[in-house]
C-alpha cells in the first residue's frame, strides 16, 4: 500500500474530500476504509469503530439554540455518539453575541413554555466574543451563535443536534438538558475526548504524530503555516504529497498517524516570519474491555466452563489455575 501523506482540506467531515496529491477527490471516509489505523491510529480506529470520531469546521453563526445529549444518553438511544465541543473565535464583530448555558435555574414546565413564546434566548447566558477566545460546550448544555461570529468547531462526529426552539425537538431533547445555572467554560475538561490548542511559532517546529493516540489536525489561523513530512531516512523529496502550505482558501490539514516526523514551519516572508495554528488530536481515548474474572479472580472467556486447573474444555482457550 503506498505510503499515505497529510492531506489538504478545507474542513473534516466524513465526505470532506483531499485536495492534493494521490489521493486527490477520495473522502475522508474512503480513506479511513483503506487506511484504517496508519490513518486514525489503531487506538482511534479500534474504539470509534472505524468511523471518523470528530469533525473540524469553519462556522458563522449558528442561527438557533442547540443542545446535543451524551454518549451515554446517545448510543443507546439513537445509536451514535453524543456531542462535546470546542468553538476557537477567529473575528467577532463589536455588537455580537453567544449565548452558552442558562443564567438560573430553569424548570421543564417554563422551558416549555418559553419555546412556544419564543423567549428561551432571555434566560442564557450573553457573552461579547473575542478574537482567539476558546469556548467549551458540554453535552446537554444548549448555546447560540449570533450574527458576526465567525468561528472554528471542533466537535464528536454526531448528528444529534437538536434546535430547542421548536418544540417538538426540545419535547425530544428535555430529559438531557442541563437546566441548572451554568457558567461558560473557556477551557476543556481534562475528561474531554480531544484537545485542541493554539499555537504560535515563528521557526520550524519538529512534532511526532506517531506518539500520539491519534491523527492530528491542523487548522491554520493567521498568515500561511507550511507542513514538511520527515522520515526515519531524513527529508522526503519535495511533492505535493510530502510539502503543503495552509492558508486562507485552504487552512486545514489531516495528518496521518503513521507519519514518523513532520515540520511545521512559518511561510510569511520576511524578517520575523510567524505563524499560528490549533493543533487538534484525540486523547483519552478508553482502552479494550479486559477479560472479566469470577469471584475466584479466574479468567472468565465465555465458553460457559468453571476452570480451576489446567485443562482443556474444548474452547480453544488455554486456562491457568490462579491460586
């Protein structure tokens, strides 16, 4: 299999398309299908399925409150993933706002009722956004994007999305709203499942995907941000393939796991060139199920046999007494 490369994008969804080299016009999803684990990591891979576990967006504003449930309330129900989500700010006009989360304590009942009215909006949060403000939105907890606000998401790959102020989907969505005073959160949980950080450079920068649990994805901020594959064998020959620049027709960049080395490098001319990006991978990710024991702290392997000694049962397991 020829050897996969970051690929070009303008964001990362499941059909986002690359945009250079060999694997020109294939999805991300086609891509994650042949590549499996040297693309997402087979830690990634393995858990989320082979399924692609967030997306990376540019937004404006979001035109209605929406809250999204949890894994835990997601999976079961709808058969997908719950939503976590960070917003980076990349302009904000003066009189813009967002609206995260409620100022007091609201009841089902006055929810409810303030959808019909259409006055959910009154008893948010408002906040003024700025340039490089980062914003956490939990599970459960609804938010609004108003005109002015240009912005990046990163969130879980999800389509449970539900728009509160139509009553029938807030009737759906009431029992995993957090109708509790919350304030914003301007920074990640460490529980969160990804990480998203800004970074700001101004000489070459040497990163190691491989030493991660996952692919890692590049959203370039301001001026333009240069990326340069290096192997064990030193640097590739230049192409398309293993030397991209982002800028701001094109700002992002999927780079795969299996990638050894890559440099990232400002490409401003000029005296002191600089450059910004955020940098986004997965963490936490949770580890296999181990094999359960019984009370005796022996292997349980699901063939239906109490073991005590060494012995062959015909399952195909060899088992081992523990005491």
């Amino acid at each position: 299999m020829k050897k996969i490369y970051p690929l070009l994008l303008n964001s990362l969804t499941p059909d986002s398309t690359a945009l250079n080299g060999f694997l020109k016009d294939n999805s991300i999803d086609d891509l994650i299908e042949t590549y499996m684990g040297n693309l997402l990591g087979d830690k990634t891979f393995n858990f989320f399925q082979g399924n692609l576990p967030i997306t990376v967006k540019l937004c404006d504003e979001s035109g209605h409150i929406t809250v999204s449930p949890d894994d835990e309330t997601a999976l079961p129900r709808y058969g997908c993933w719950g939503k976590e989500r960070m917003l980076y700010i990349l302009s904000a006009e003066e009189d813009s706002s967002i609206w995260i989360g409620f100022k007091k304590d609201i009841s089902a009942t006055d929810i409810y009722e303030r959808s019909l009215e259409g006055s959910i909006l009154e008893t948010m949060n408002e906040i003024g956004p700025e340039e490089g403000e980062t914003f956490y939105i939990r599970p459960g907890v609804p938010f609004r994007i108003g005109e002015g606000v240009r912005y990046v998401e990163v969130a879980q790959n999800s389509p449970c999305d539900f728009n509160i102020e139509e009553t029938d989907q807030l009737v759906e969505a009431l029992d995993f709203i957090n109708l509790s005073a919350s304030n914003p959160e301007y920074v990640a949980p460490e529980s969160c499942l990804f990480r998203m950080e800004r970074v700001a450079i101004t000489k070459p920068q040497t990163i190691a995907p491989d030493q991660t649990e996952s692919f890692m994805a590049i959203f370039n901020l301001d001026n333009q941000t240069s990326l340069k594959v290096k192997d064990l064998r030193g640097y590739t020959e230049i192409s398309e393939e293993t030397y991209i620049t982002l800028d701001s027709k094109s700002p992002l960049a999927l780079v795969p796991h299996d990638i050894q080395e890559l440099t990232i490098s400002p490409s401003q001319e000029g005296d002191n060139p600089t450059s910004s990006f955020l940098r986004i991978y997965m963490c936490n990710i949770p580890e296999p199920p181990k094999p359960e024991e019984d009370e005796d702290g022996e292997d349980e392997c699901g063939c239906g046999h109490h073991h005590h000694d060494d012995e062959d049962c015909g399952c195909g397991h060899h088992h081992h007494h523990n005491g």
